[in-house]
C-alpha cells in the first residue's frame, strides 16, 4: 500500500491543480513543467505522456469526489496487462502499460491498491473550502483533512467558536 511518505503519482497527479481566489497552481500547466512532472513520476516526460496525464486528471478528480463513475476510466483500466512471471522462487507479476496511457494506467494501479475492506484509503480533504486529496494511513481509515495544520485547525476552531457563541 502506497503512504505520504512514498511518492505517491495518484495523489500527486489529483493535487497537481489547484484553484486559489486569485491564481491557478497547476503543476501540469506548461509542457516544460508538465514534462519535468510526469519524468519525476517514473515517466520519460513524453508528449503523450503530457497528454495522458492532463487527459486523466479531471476524470480522476470527479471520479474520487463521487461525481463519474468506473466506467469513465476505462481508457486507463484497459490499458494495462499484467502477466506472470515464474522463476524457483515462484511468482511474480509483470504489468505490460500502453505508453499512450502511462500516466493514467499507473494511476489506476496505485488507486487499486489503496482499496480495502474499509473502504478508499484515497479520499478528498473534508474541509469544504479545500480542493485537496489525501491518502489515509490511519490504522482506523479515519483521517479527514489533508493537512491538519491548515483545514484540520480551521476546522475545529469553527467548532470552538460555534460552542462559544451557544454558550
């Protein structure tokens, strides 16, 4: 299982785009910056793999907000065959990605294997004013902002404040 301490490409690639009252973040906004992103991500900075993962993105946002469905990213799904591998030791598995989708495929691999018995282990920040997405590595699945300094505080000293004025 992926964690924040791992380099994560699926969380990454969501929190690539980040819109502020006054500026747009994107990570994926030039081709040069785009290119330096997906090479820092395991990619060789292609031209489709630029494509790939400014194609991917909006549809893996909506996808981890509930807004599309698993259909939508059949594109990425289907773009990977994995096959074995035997050897004295046993078994391991080889995934065979479509350079087209690279960017997109492994991203779907990484999200696979954030799925448990409790659910997404992906998940986007609770905060309502915040676009971010985290990768819960609590032992409980529980974790609910992205980062508590910032929407976790503010959160709790909206409660605060809410129980002060009751009172």
């Amino acid at each position: 299982m992926t964690t924040d301490a791992e380099r994560s490409m699926l969380l990454d690639l969501v929190n690539s785009r980040i819109v502020w009252p006054d500026r747009v973040q994107d990570d994926l906004g030039t081709d040069a910056a785009a290119s330096a992103w997906v090479i820092a991500h395991g990619g060789e900075g292609t031209a489709a793999e630029v494509d790939d993962a400014r194609a991917v993105r909006p549809v893996l946002v909506d996808f981890l907000r509930g807004e599309r469905g698993l259909d939508d990213l059949a594109p990425w799904t289907g773009a990977v065959a994995r096959h074995p591998v035997f050897d004295v030791d046993g078994v391991t598995w080889r995934d065979e990605i479509d350079p087209a989708r690279y960017v997109g495929a492994r991203a779907m691999l990484e999200w696979a294997s954030l799925q448990g018995p409790d659910g997404s282990r992906i998940r986007p920040c609770a905060a309502s004013d915040c676009q971010h997405f985290l990768i819960d590595t609590s032992r409980a699945n529980s974790r609910k902002w992205h980062s508590m300094e910032t929407c976790g505080n503010r959160a709790k000293a909206r409660r605060h404040y809410a129980r002060t004025r009751q009172a």
